[in-house]
C-alpha cells in the first residue's frame, strides 16, 4: 500500500519557484489500478516518478508498505525498485544490440539471478505477452507494440509489487493501443499487481476503477461507475 502525506515536488527556475505537486495526500490500496491525468505541465509525471522512488519530494511522505522512500538512501533506494517496483514507458527504452530475451533478463541482473534461472524465467515473462516465438529478436526486427510488450516482460520479470506506466500507449496506433492495454489489465490481474498509470488517452481513462486528475499540482481521485 502507498501512503502519500503533503508531498511537495519544488523547482526554483530562475528567480520564480514552481510546485509541481502542492501537498499531495493520497492512499493507493495493494491491487489498485489507477490512472492519472491531468494537462502537461501539471504534475502527472513528477507523482509518477516520486511512486517509484525515481526522484525525491522537497516536502511530505512517501510511504510504500510501512517504508517512507523519501528518506530511503539511494543504495536502499535502488533495491527497492530492484525488486518491488516495475517500469513501463512511452519509448521503450530497449537496448538495440540485445535480443527480447536479452533486454528481459537486464532486469534479473540486479537481483543477482545467474545464467540458466534468468533465460528460463526471461523466455517464460515474453511468452506470457505473447512473444514466445520472438526470443532472439532484435528490437528493430519487431513492431511498436512487440517492443512494448518486450518492456512489460522486462518490468513483470522480477516479480514486482508495483507496476508504474508512464504513457505506455503514447506511441501506438489505436488498433496496438487497445492490445497493450488488453495486455497490461491481464498482467494486472493475474498477478494482484498495483498498477498505476499516466496516460492522456481519455478512452483509457474511462475504463480505470480510479482516475486521479492533477491540475497545477494538486490531485482529485474519483472512482469510475461501470469500470
């Protein structure tokens, strides 16, 4: 369970100071599914990168199943996200030179899984997306989607607690947008992930239990008749 209590993200540009969160208070349940909008600019991304401990707030609490991440140290920091927290983004972020299967098992690294562990359980994430014949693929030899999937694979290999997506769909087409998802809500499912998305895509947003909207820094969180 997240406990967020007045978290304040502070950046001075120049002789002006911007709060791009403004004393957040939010509880995100264990198996929750959230989605976050809100306009550019307005703190969706920074609440995101604060979930996963990628960045520190200036004010408040963060607290992830009794541990506040805001004064984690940054070696205690890593592990958490080593090992609890998976990540999705808008671009990828593959390794070009390393197969789908490569590119998964970067995520074992870390945990310090060895060699025939971290293949087997690398090839059975990719086939649980749908990629079990595309092992030995290079990102440029796949689509936009089959990349996408790649990543999910690489984020849900290590068995996470949280998975945090940053505008996962945000470089597909409609007919790719609506497989990911299918993809994403099957994985948060079966797994009992906490799973917590930015997205602008109100059709996404339609279908999520919770919808928390972020405008200037604060947040509003309602729940979603019929999701």
């Amino acid at each position: 369970m997240y406990e967020l209590k007045g978290v304040t993200k502070r950046y001075t540009r120049g002789k002006e100071t911007v709060d791009a969160l403004a004393g957040i208070d939010l509880t995100i349940a264990d198996g929750d599914r959230l989605v976050i909008q809100g306009p550019t600019g307005g703190g969706k991304s920074t609440l995101l990168q604060m979930l996963g401990g990628l960045d520190r707030p200036t004010d408040g609490s963060i607290d992830l199943d009794g541990t506040d991440l805001a004064k984690l140290s940054e070696s205690r920091l890593t592990k958490v996200r080593s090992e609890n927290i998976g990540f999705v983004f808008q671009s990828f972020n593959l390794i070009p030179t390393l197969s789908a299967q490569e590119n998964v098992e970067t995520a074992l690294v870390p945990l310090g899984v060895k060699g025939r562990e971290r293949r087997e359980r690398a090839a059975e994430a990719l086939k649980s997306v749908g990629l079990g014949e595309r092992l030995g693929h290079l990102p440029g030899e796949m689509s936009g989607g089959q990349q996408q999937r790649v990543a999910i694979a690489r984020a849900l290999v290590k068995q996470p607690k949280v998975l945090l997506a940053d505008e996962p769909t945000g470089n597909l087409d409609e007919s790719m947008r609506d497989e990911i998802m299918d993809v994403l809500e099957t994985m948060w499912k079966e797994l009992g992930l906490t799973f917590i998305m930015v997205t602008h895509d109100s059709a996404i947003a339609k279908k999520a239990p919770r919808l928390a909207t972020i405008r200037k820094g604060k947040i509003t969180v309602k729940e979603n008749a019929g999701s």
